[in-house]
C-alpha cells in the first residue's frame, strides 16, 4: 500500500522503454529487451 499511496501522489514514476506509465493497471507488453526504471521523485534542498 505504500507504493500504491507513493505512486498516486507522485512520489515516483515508471518508465517502460522510456515511456511514463501513466497508470498502474496499464497493460504492457514485455519481451526480452523491455526496460523499466522506477524514477523517485525528490525535493531539491537549498536556495
């Protein structure tokens, strides 16, 4: 749940062969060259 929560408020996002899943439930097809990338999102600290 955690993740879930995390996802929805935009505290990460998925790339799959560089293009944002826009949705959890996204259908994906997956071969042996897919790629995918779990971006977290930080703030930047400083003025």
């Amino acid at each position: 749940m955690v993740a879930l929560d995390a996802f929805q408020k935009n505290g990460y996002f998925i790339l799959i062969d560089n293009k944002q899943a826009e949705d959890l439930e996204q259908e994906v097809l997956v071969s042996k060259t897919t790629e995918i990338a779990f971006v977290k999102l930080t703030q930047l600290v400083g003025g």
